[in-house]
C-alpha cells in the first residue's frame, strides 16, 4: 500500500516538475535567475537522493545544469526512484555524508517523503517569483493532479 502512495506522488513529481521545466524553456527570457536556479536545485536534490540510496555519485547541491538536460533529469530521476521502489524496503536504513560532510541515517521512507515534500515547497516559491515575473504561475498542489488523473 505504502509503496502505490509512493508512486503515485513520484508521478505528482515528475509531472509538474515536467510542466515547470516546458514553462522554463519556453519562457527562459522572462525567468528570473533565481527560479532557474531553484529548478535545477528540485532536480538536483532528488538525483542526491536516489544516488545516495544507490550508491552512486552525486551531482552538486546547487548546480546549473544545461537547459535542455533538464526534462531528462526529471524522467532519470522519476524511473531510478520507482527502481528502488521495486527493489527496496521502505524500511531499509540509509547511511550517508550530507554535502557538509555530516554522517546520518535515515529510512528510504522518509528519504522518499523529503525529496516529494521539498520539491514541493521549491514548487511553491517559484510559482511566486513567476507571478513576479509576469508569468501565470502553474498550480501545482497533488489536489489538483488528482482531480485531472
């Protein structure tokens, strides 16, 4: 059961962090700096992640990535976190060095639940500074992905 909530708001993820990378691209003009710069930062938290879980390498905090990376970012992150959904226990403990270089602990569970969760609220500030901008922000709370899917 646990598992379906999770993909499902993997999906809630993937989907408007999709339509928040088109907007992006299609308005890069009118993006302010630091929109673009939280954008790349959603992606690159959640890629931290799942490579932490993996054991991969990580990519940086607070790089910028190429422009027209970002859509495939998105879907490389989306498809490794169901990966380890399949594969994994919600439970299984994760040992890992933080990007200062501290050592903690924490379940798959609640590594899943802070990535959606903070890329959420990045959501949300940019929505702001798109206002900002003169852009129509995207709505994009899980209520409104559910009741279009």
């Amino acid at each position: 059961m646990m598992k379906e909530h999770f993909k499902d708001l993997l999906e809630y993820n993937l989907h408007f962090n999709q339509l928040l990378i088109q907007n992006f691209l299609q308005n890069s003009s009118v993006w302010q700096e630091k929109s673009k710069n939280l954008l790349n930062h959603i992606l690159n938290a959640h890629q931290i992640w799942n490579a932490r879980i993996l054991d991969e390498n990580t990519f940086g905090v607070w790089q910028i990535n190429d422009d027209h990376s970002l859509l495939n970012i998105n879907s490389d992150n989306y498809n490794h976190s169901v990966k380890i959904l399949n594969e994994r226990n919600l439970d299984e403990i994760i040992v890992y060095r933080n990007s200062k270089g501290d050592d903690f602990q924490n379940s798959i569970q609640e590594i899943f639940f802070h990535f959606i969760n903070h890329s959420t609220y990045h959501r949300g500030q940019i929505a702001m500074l798109m206002k900002q901008a003169g852009l129509e922000p995207i709505a994009t709370d899980y209520i409104f992905y559910r009741r279009n899917n």
